[in-house]
C-alpha cells in the first residue's frame, strides 16, 4: 500500500492557505471511497463543493490532496497503521480547499474489501475538537524540526506519532483507540440532537425511491435501539470511572495489611491474630484486582459495540443523503459502485453490531455474576477484618480510617452489578440486517 501520508502530493504544494475557512453545513454529511491506494473513486456533491474542486478534478487524485500543512503527518500515519490493519478510524481533520480556503470535519474511515469508505461531519464537540487541535498544534512542529535536520518525511512522520501518542498518554487515554470511540459516540449523539431527520422525496419512483424507504427504516430501527445502547454506554462510562477506584481500594487493601503487621510489631509483639487478618487483606485485594481484569475487558466490548451503533447510523445516513442526491441530480456513471460500496460498508456494520452485541450481552451476564460473587466475598473479608482489628491492632482508628475505601468497594459494585443487569439480554439486529439486504438487491437494479 501507498503511505498517503508521506508520499503523495498535497493542496498545499500548489496553494498557499488563505486563512480564511468555511464551515460543513450542521446538517451536510458528505463521503467519499478510495481504493486501497487512497485514490478517490467516488465522491458525492457535498464533498465536491467543500473542496473547491470539480468533480473531474477529484477523480483519480489522492485524497491527501485536501492535506491541510497544518495537520501532523504522524495523524495520519496512525490512520494508515489502523485501516491498513482492516480497523475503522476517526478523526478530527483540517481540510484545505482550492482556492486556499480550510474546513473542518469529524472523519470517520472505513475498510472494505476493495477499499475505503470515509464518512465527514461537520464537528459539533467543541471540546473535544479543542483538545485534538492542541494535541496537533504540539505535535506538528517536532515533524517540521525533525524535517530542518534532514529526517525525511516517513522518518518526521513517524516522529510526529510517537509525540502525538505521548501526549494522548499524558492526558490520560489508554491508546487513540479510546479516544476516538469517545469522539464518536459523542459526535453522533451531538448530532441526533440538533438532527431535523432525513431527507424525503416523496415524487421519486423505481429502486432509488424504493432504496430510500429502506435508508428511512433502518434509520427509524437504530433509532429505536437508543435506550439499550444508552445502557451501553452508561456501563462504558461506569466502568471507566469504577476501574480506578476499585485498584484503589486493593492498593489500599494491601497497604493496610502492612500497616497492620507495622503497628503490631511497634507494640507489645506480633499477635496470634494478625498473620490471619494480614492474611485477609490480602485475600481481599486479590479478589478486587481479579474481578477489575474482567471489567476492563467488559468497558472495551461495550465502547465497541456503542461506537459500532454510532458508526452505522451515520453510514446510513450518508447513503441515504446520496440516494437523495441522485433522485435530485441523476445517476452517473460512477454512482453505483459507490452506491455499491456504502451498502457493502453497511452489510460489514451491522454483521459486527450482531456479533458485538451477543458478546456484550454474554459479559454482562458473566459480569453480573462474577460482582455478585466478589461482593459476597468482599463482604465477608470486610466483616473478619473489621473485628479482628478492633482486637487485634493498637492503632485501630487509623487502620479503621484506611479500610474505608475498602467498603466504598462494595457500594461501588453493588451499584454496577445493578447497571449489567440491564444490557444481559443482546439488541436483535434481525430487522435491521433485513433492511440492509434489501438495500444490496435494490442496489443490482439500478442499471436495469
């Protein structure tokens, strides 16, 4: 595969930016399909006039002819790492038009078979577009350093990530991967809420017209899943907020059973009593770190399976704001392989929403089971530690203040055993892959 981050020309190479902007529109969605090259294949008329281009002009090029310089190299290596890896990307990008004019978009990529589809929105998280444009602003000018001593530009690119994830790392993001399904999701609920619905032409007749009443119902099914994928996303964010506290309370564990051990040699000599509660303590931080091994793996399968949702909503909407386009403006040449394309995007969605969701419901299950089960433990291990220090330990009051957050442990899981209890059943994606069937056979009529 071609880098398109390091290899192919930019718009900046031909012209200069302007400094001037303008804006995707708040309810314009528009796409285009590379092959596996990154060569445009297929573009609809939204993406055509942010570009300044024609559509001729687009045709054949690079996609990286839209390259704003702005915009770290290293970005876009880690997009090529994870779509060449067949992993859907996201991304804030800065654009950069003909006429030298900028744009900005939440970008999300797609692979299939033949290539990629790229979906972009308008960005209505301030916040988090905020936060990613300070981490280019930092990353940027240690690419342009390294490119001043000589490095070249795969060697500056490959600089420029290894800052941009060290700085992703410093504000706390396990990986990008996690940032990105944050934006997502944030993104499309952004979205729905300012959303006036798609669009409708009720003149249209033959496959098109027929295509987008099956857009509008499978619209209508996601919208539908909304509040099990709002559990979903509350047991996501529990878990990320729980995960530490709960580290927290086995350090404190095993941190008390050293205190313990201090305060009863420092006194009248070690008791029969306090190789048994030392013991305990330890028995309880095992038990805590055992069970947050699992609900690390649980938050990862349900921030899949939200931003999966999140991500065939808005591809269903591109296909059908395109389906639109068409009615209005005629089919071309070229429109139904991509027509062709964003279906098939779709028909690989809602296959892994089916298989994510059987697996999110399935650790919820396990989930709901393996709490319950620390919680009993924990509270027995709560109980023998708390007499046997009373009874045990001179310094009782401090040792009693450092277990608190130990019996914070069992609120805390008793309340997400509560939540998993209500995403154990899978989301039935039946309906909604019946529509997406639909659309691919409606699809090999259009030219008849």
């Amino acid at each position: 595969m071609v880098d398109e981050s390091v290899t192919w020309p930019t718009m900046a190479e031909h012209c200069k930016p302007s400094g001037l902007s303008h804006e995707v529109g708040e309810g314009q969605l528009f796409f285009s399909v590379t092959d596996r090259r990154g060569i445009i294949t297929a573009a609809n008329s939204v993406f055509v006039d942010l570009a300044r281009l024609r559509r001729d002009q687009l045709m054949g090029s690079p996609h990286s002819i839209i390259r704003h310089p702005d915009m770290p190299a290293g970005v876009f290596k880690l997009m090529w790492d994870e779509i060449a890896a067949d992993r859907p990307f996201c991304c804030y990008i800065d654009n950069l038009a003909a006429d030298g004019s900028s744009y900005t978009v939440f970008a999300t990529i797609t692979p299939f078979p033949d290539g990629y589809l790229s979906v972009r929105v308008r960005p209505l998280r301030r916040d988090l577009l905020d936060f990613a444009r300070g981490l280019y602003k930092a990353t940027r000018p240690v690419e342009l350093a390294a490119q001043t001593h000589g490095i070249n530009r795969r060697g500056a690119a490959a600089l420029g990530y290894d800052k941009f994830t060290e700085l992703l790392a410093e504000a706390g993001y396990e990986s990008y991967a996690e940032f990105q399904w944050r934006a997502l999701v944030a993104e499309a609920d952004a979205r729905s809420a300012v959303s006036v619905g798609l669009q409708a032409r009720p003149q249209a007749t033959g496959p098109l017209a027929a295509m987008l009443i099956r857009c509008q119902a499978l619209s209508a099914e996601l919208g539908r899943w909304s509040g099990h994928q709002v559990a979903i996303q509350h047991m996501a964010t529990s878990l990320s907020e729980a995960i530490p506290h709960l580290l927290h309370a086995a350090k404190t564990a095993t941190a008390t059973a050293a205190a313990i051990d201090e305060e009863t040699l420092a006194g009248d000599g070690r008791t029969g009593v306090t190789p048994f509660l030392t013991s305990r303590l330890t028995q309880l931080s095992s038990i805590i770190r055992d069970l947050v091994r699992q609900l690390v793996e649980f938050r990862r399968t349900c921030f899949d399976t939200r931003s999966q949702v999140a991500l065939a909503q808005l591809h269903t909407d591109a296909l059908c704001q395109f389906v639109v386009e068409i009615i209005d403006d005629g089919l071309a040449a070229y429109d139904q392989d991509a027509i062709r394309q964003v279906c098939q995007a779709l028909d690989l969605d809602f296959a892994i929403v089916g298989e994510l969701t059987e697996r999110t419901a399935s650790y919820a299950a396990t989930t709901v089971h393996e709490l319950n089960r620390a919680h009993g433990l924990i509270a027995d291990h709560r109980s023998v530690v708390r007499q046997a220090t009373a009874g045990a330990v001179r310094a009782a009051p401090a040792i009693a203040q450092q277990l608190a957050g130990v019996e914070d442990a069992l609120a805390l899981i008793e309340h997400l055993g509560r939540e998993a209890e209500s995403i154990t059943t899978p989301q039935d994606t039946r309906l909604a892959e019946t529509q997406v069937a639909g659309l691919l056979a409606l699809m090999d009529t259009l030219s008849d």
